[in-house]
C-alpha cells in the first residue's frame, strides 16, 4: 500500500488551517495545536520542518508566530508532502538516487514505475493549498478517445 506517514497527514491538516485562517496576522503554535486539534509537540515539530522548507515565515517575540511564505494558490501538496516526507517517490527506483534496489539493473519495469511515480507526482503538483481549504470532488470526464477519466474538481483543477 502507497501511504503518507501520519506526520505528512498531520502537515496537511495544519497547512490548511493557517490557510483558511489568512486574515489574522500570525498564529502561534499553540493556537494552531488548539485548532486542529493536534498535540502542541507535533505541530511544533511540523512547524519546524515546514519552516525550514520554506513553506511558512515566522516572526519571534511576544507577538510573533507563522504565517504562509506564499499564497496559498502557489503552494502545491506535493510541495507540503516534500517538505516532511523528503522527495515524493512510489517506488525506490523512482528516485534520482541509484543503488537503493538490487533489481535495478535488471528490472523490467523500472521506466514504467518512473512514468507511474511522474504521473502521480503531476496530478498531487496541480493540487494547491487552496483547493485544499474547500470541499473537492471526484467527477469524471471522457477523452479524445471516449474513455471515462476520473478528475478532480475544487472548483479550479479538472
């Protein structure tokens, strides 16, 4: 089973809230652990992490705390996914690293699983952090071909 880690779920959760919540000046951890109701110790760590990605700016001081280094139309989920899981991959031969699977030199579908991880890495690069802040759904449309694609809807991706 392909799956995000619980943290990267949780990075999702907390980038969405600093989203939907733009209009106030700086959240502190602590509110955003109040809001998404995650422990104070994850989202702080999450914090971190996101930060030093350079997905979010941070004033210190008494009225300090984060905010989006960008519109939220500009962050991508893949972009989220990188910052805490490392380079997004399906399968060890989908990296740029070489010599992480003794199948490699062999393997009959090592082009195929990269084609496969580009296609799943292209769709989560169109998903923004804006879409994420409102109801998506899973529609489908027809090709050139007349073969039904699922597509998601947000009002702006399909």
């Amino acid at each position: 089973m392909v799956r995000l880690g619980k943290l990267t779920d949780y990075g999702l959760v907390l980038m969405t809230c600093i989203a939907r919540g733009q209009e106030l000046p700086l959240r502190t951890a602590r509110d955003l652990a109040v809001e998404s109701r995650l422990p104070l110790s994850t989202v702080s760590k999450l914090l971190k992490q996101l930060l030093q990605n350079g997905l979010l700016t941070s004033h210190r001081g008494t009225k300090g705390g984060y905010f989006l280094a960008r519109d939220p139309r500009d962050i991508s989920v893949v972009e989220i996914i990188a910052a805490i899981e490392g380079p997004m991959a399906l399968t060890e031969c989908s990296t740029d690293v070489t010599g992480l699977c003794n199948l490699e030199p062999c393997c009959p579908i090592k082009t195929n699983q990269q084609i496969i991880n580009q296609a799943v890495r292209g769709v989560l690069d169109k998903i923004t952090l804006s879409d994420l802040v409102q109801p998506m759904r899973l529609t489908n449309i027809k090709d050139a071909r007349g073969r039904v694609v699922p597509t998601i809807a947000s009002g702006r991706i399909q």
